[in-house]
C-alpha cells in the first residue's frame, strides 16, 4: 500500500517560510499526492493536491520531486493560525482509500 | 456556503444504546466516507460510498453500520455502541473521480467532527 512519512514535528518563526518535507517513496504513476492540515480537534482542512507538476495557490506551494518520491509543502510566510497538523497522504492505487499518517505538527513561534 | 455537516458534535452514551451521527452535504458530491480519529492511530477509515445505494466497507467496519438512501446524506450508526468505539468521528465528501476508476483527483472535503464518549 502507498505510504507516506512525515517528521513528527517542526518549528518555524513567524513570517519564514515553512517548508515541510513527505516521503512517498511507493507512490504509483497516477496518484496524486494530497495535503491537509488539522487545528486542534477540527476536521481536516484540504490545502493543496498534484500529480507530478508544482503547483501554487493562495495558501501555499507544492514541490514534488521528479521521481515523485516525496514533495515539500511550502507554506511562504507562516502566520501564528498555521500552527497545526499537517498531513501528506496519497490514495491507495485501485481503491477508494486514503492513507492519513499521523501527519507533522507545525509550530509557529512568535 | 459548500460544506459537510455533521451532528452532534458531542454526544455521550451507554454501552448498548444505539445512536446515529448524521452527515449532509450540499455539493452534490457522489462519494462520502467515514472515519474515526484516536490518538497515535491517526484517521482511520469506516465505511465509504460511492454513490446513492453503493457502499462499502474501509479499514474499520465493525460493529458500524452505514446507508445511502439520497446522495446528500450518509448516516453513521452504531446499533450497539462499546467503550472502544469512543473516538472522534469525521464525515468527508468529494466530487467523485473525475472519470477512469483508478484516477480522479477530487480532495475530501471534511465535516467538524463528532466526539463520541460511551460509557
């Protein structure tokens, strides 16, 4: 089954740029790597998902490696609010599963 | 505003004494899923549905129970609820998979959760 490691947790000053790494080393071709971050005991809040390509939006990058074997998310300038947990999970090729791991924790510090 | 409401966001119960925690969403969205957070075990899957009448079962279908009656709504219930069942529960949506089977890359969309204490 795909899965994914994460680093249990990281700081970052406030107003850095906080780059948090995922390895995916048994991803297949056509899975798409996904990213969500949890604060406290709310539900999961999607951030940014892609294939193979970078991709940007309003709350952050996405670097994926070209042999898409693990990716960063780029969060460019951390406010106080990104604290959280930050999850990296792909979809398990041929189901309907997604494979949550338990994610890095995120503080930023003033 | 698009989102997946679960209720209720607590709820504290007896061994035995059934329950359902309700899920809507209003994105016409064809998949939903189920899934219980415990401490060091991360998000587990339950139950999944495909579509209206299409369900099946996830990681950690035992002793849960789902059904699919319109595509807005997907009910948890528990028709004997154990302490180990105690845990924090979460509904999510997605628009589908976008075509082929084995690709689609619509996200999950998660409701605020549903913490659950049997005693």
């Amino acid at each position: 089954d795909a899965k994914t490691t994460q680093p249990p947790s990281m700081d970052c000053a406030e107003g850095r740029a906080a780059n948090l790494p995922c390895n995916h080393s048994t991803i297949s071709g056509n899975e798409y790597v996904y990213w969500y971050r949890q604060i406290h005991s709310q539900g999961p809040q999607y951030i940014i998902h892609g294939l193979k390509n970078n991709e940007t939006n309003e709350m952050a990058s996405l670097i994926i490696t070209e042999d898409r074997k693990s990716s960063t998310l780029i969060l460019p300038h951390a406010t106080l609010r990104d604290t959280a947990v930050y999850y990296c999970i792909v979809r398990v090729s041929g189901t309907y599963k997604y494979i949550f791991g338990t994610g890095t924790r995120l503080k930023v510090l003033a | 505003e698009a989102q997946v409401t679960q209720n209720p966001r607590y709820l504290i119960t007896v061994t035995g004494k059934k329950l359902t925690v309700t899920c809507s969403q209003n994105m016409n969205h064809e998949y939903m899923s189920w899934y219980r957070q415990d401490p060091g075990l991360g998000l587990r899957q339950i139950y999944y549905s495909m579509n209206v009448e299409v369900t099946d079962k996830g990681d950690v279908p035992e002793g849960y129970k789902v059904s699919r009656k319109e595509k807005r709504n997907f009910p948890l219930i528990l028709e004997s609820p154990s302490p180990n069942q105690t845990s924090l529960y979460f509904c999510a949506s997605s628009l589908g998979w976008g075509g082929s089977r084995n690709t689609g890359n619509s996200p999950l969309h998660f409701g605020n959760g549903t913490r659950l204490t049997v005693t």
